[in-house]
C-alpha cells in the first residue's frame, strides 16, 4: 500500500538526541524479540549500558505480547542507552530489526487505512520538532516518503471494509471524501495566511459548511473544492484564558497515576508579557505544527465529526501557547526558537504519550453540537 507523509517530514532521520531513551517509560518487548536479546545477553553479544542487571522487568503484570519490560536505571533511563555516545547498544550492536517494536518505530505515528497507510511524527522527538522550523520544502502530503518505506507500522489501523470517519455525527463521509478533506486542511496551513489562529478559524467555518451536506449531484470531495477560499481573521489570543480551558480539558484524558502536578501559576501574566510579543513571528512553525496534527489524524477515526478534528487542531495550538508561556516563565524571558521548540515537545507529550486518544476525541466532538 501507498505510505504518504508531510513533506517536511518525509527525509526524517533519528539523530540520536536520546530523548525517547530516558523518558523513564515503560517499553514493553514483543516475546520474539525478548527471547532473542535474552540469548545476545546470555552469550555476550550485548550487555546492558548501565553494565548492572539483566536488562529485563518480568512479571505477571506484562501486556498480553510481551516477554517482559525494557529495565531502567535510577535515573529513568533505559539500561541500553550509553549516555556518553548517546546511542541504543540494542541497535548499535544487533540491528534496528532487534529493537522492540516501541523503540522501532518512535516517534513515528501511523494510521492505516483503504486510503494506505499515514505516517505523522509526535513532536516530542527533538528532531521531529526542529522540522517545524523548516523552510527548504513547501508543506504539502506525498506518496513514497524517503524515511518510511511500506512496512507494518504500528498504530491505528481500520480495515478496508470498516466504516470511513464521521463527516458529523448522523452522516459518513467517504474515503475519497475524507482524502479532500485532509488535503484541504493541510493546505490551509501551507498558505499560512493570518496566521495559525486564522487557519483554525477558517477550517472550523469550512467543516461546518461541509458538515451540511446531502447525496446528490456533488460528492463530497467536490463539495470540499468548493469551499470560500477566502480566510477567516482571527487574532492572536490576547490572553490565556481559553488556552487554559483547553490545557483543563486534555488533562481530563490523562490518567490519574501520570498527570503532571498542577503548575500553572504566572502563566497569564508570562504569556502577556513574553509570549504575545513574539507569537507571530512564530506563524511558520505553528502552522507545520497544525498541518502535523491535521494529517494521519486518529481523531478522524475517533471522533464525531469534522469539526471534532478541527476541535482537536485548536487545542493542539492552546497547549503550545500554555508550553510556551511555561517556557518563559522559568526562563524570565521573551519566547524564542529553542523555547518554542521545547513547547512543542512539551505539547505533543501530553498529547500523543500521556493523554487517551480516543478519551480527547470524546472530549472535542461536543464540538459537533455547533
């Protein structure tokens, strides 16, 4: 099946910053796979990089597939990550094809459908992040990514004879339907015209229009090529009151034992006072940012609708207005390039690794009552 990524995304390559390997999460390893590095550690072909214990958390608390968990250190680091080369000995020493499916395929996130199959990246991978900022390649999806080739990625996958997504709650779309639809999106943000409020603006006006359609002449692809091309302005948020209420939300799908201790104090004020400043200057990145949560959505699959996924969208921007005022709050300084990139991170964390998909799904499409 054809795989299709965001052009600035399509030449991702691992460049080692470590981040995914001292997460201090819970990485589970596929039996196959357990029993294989078992028998390299038995026999010498791999140690641990901590150089202390069998490398393994067994127990009768393990996922169905797996052998055993990935062990860490007091640190929360994986006991194969050398933190001085900055590199997995699992893969350096036996091949990407030894590595546990988890490790194999971060930050990659896919979605497989009759269309083929998505691939999006989670933004809390540095690397992923900084490709935000690019300008070399104009934002668009293409076939035949260099850095995926068709394999079984993990992720959503929606057999070709399931149902297309919602197009609202009481009407399908159609899988050539849904197809316009995410082109749509994505090239409102590679137009980027007034800004990334703008575009979540234009494309919530642009789903509710759609949202009324009925069998007749017109498809519904074609309906969506008739949209106004005109853009809605909408201007930055002076405060961050509903960015606050969307950062409340997202946290009610984030179950109990990993939400963060609350930390909002001097947001609003640092927000006002560093991040607005700055906001547009940052129209570029924060435009990728919501094509990438746009494309290879699960919200499509999820939700209730269209304007689910549009409601999706602008949480995905008030998270990063909420990071990035935490950003310049601990640094007493107005919002800049690495403090952005780190709101992304921060951003696609909760998004993609601590919150439930489908549970924001349920949240957003209250969107769908207008």
């Amino acid at each position: 099946m054809t795989v299709y990524a965001l052009s600035i995304h399509a030449d991702y390559r691992c460049r080692h910053s470590g981040e995914c390997c001292t997460a201090d999460w819970d990485v589970p390893v596929e039996v196959p796979i357990f029993r294989s590095l078992s028998d390299a550690l038995a026999v010498g072909r791999l140690r641990t990089a901590a150089g202390a214990g069998d490398g393994f958390i067994t127990g009768p608390d393990l996922p169905s597939d797996a052998g055993a968990m990935l062990d860490r250190t007091a640190g929360g680091d994986c006991v194969f990550f050398e933190r001085g080369s900055h590199l997995c000995v699992v893969h350096r020493d036996l091949g990407e094809q030894a590595l546990p499916a988890t490790c194999r395929h971060f930050p990659r996130l896919a979605l497989r459908d009759a269309r083929g199959t998505s691939i999006t990246l989670s933004h809390f991978c540095p690397t992923a992040a900084s490709m935000l900022f690019r300008e070399d390649v104009p934002l668009a999806i293409v076939p035949g990514p260099a850095a995926f080739p068709d394999a079984e990625y993990e992720g959503l996958v929606v057999a070709p004879d399931e149902w297309p997504p919602l197009l609202n709650p009481r009407m399908l779309s159609d899988h050539e339907g849904y197809a316009a639809w995410e082109r749509h999106m994505v090239a409102r943000c590679a137009e980027a015209a007034g800004g990334p409020e703008s575009i979540v603006a234009s494309l919530a006006r642009d789903a509710w229009i759609v949202r009324k359609w009925r069998p007749g002449s017109a498809s519904i692809a074609q309906a969506i090529g008739m949209l106004p091309r005109d853009v809605v302005d909408a201007p930055p948020h002076g405060t961050l009151d509903a960015s606050l209420a969307h950062f409340a939300e997202a946290m009610t799908a984030v179950p109990e034992d990993l939400l963060p201790p609350a930390d909002e104090h001097g947001l609003p004020e640092a927000y006002r006072a560093h991040v607005v400043p700055e906001w547009e200057s940052f129209a570029g990145p924060l435009a990728r940012y919501v094509a990438a949560k746009a494309f290879a959505t699960w919200t499509a699959y999820q939700g209730r609708g269209f304007a689910t996924i549009v409601r999706g969208l602008d949480c995905a921007l008030a998270l990063v207005r909420v990071e990035a005022s935490r950003q310049c709050r601990d640094t007493g300084r107005r919002l800049d390039g690495a403090q952005m990139l780190e709101a992304f991170r921060a951003a696609d964390f909760i998004l993609n690794h601590l919150a439930a998909g489908d549970e924001l799904a349920r949240a957003w499409s209250r969107a769908e009552n207008g």
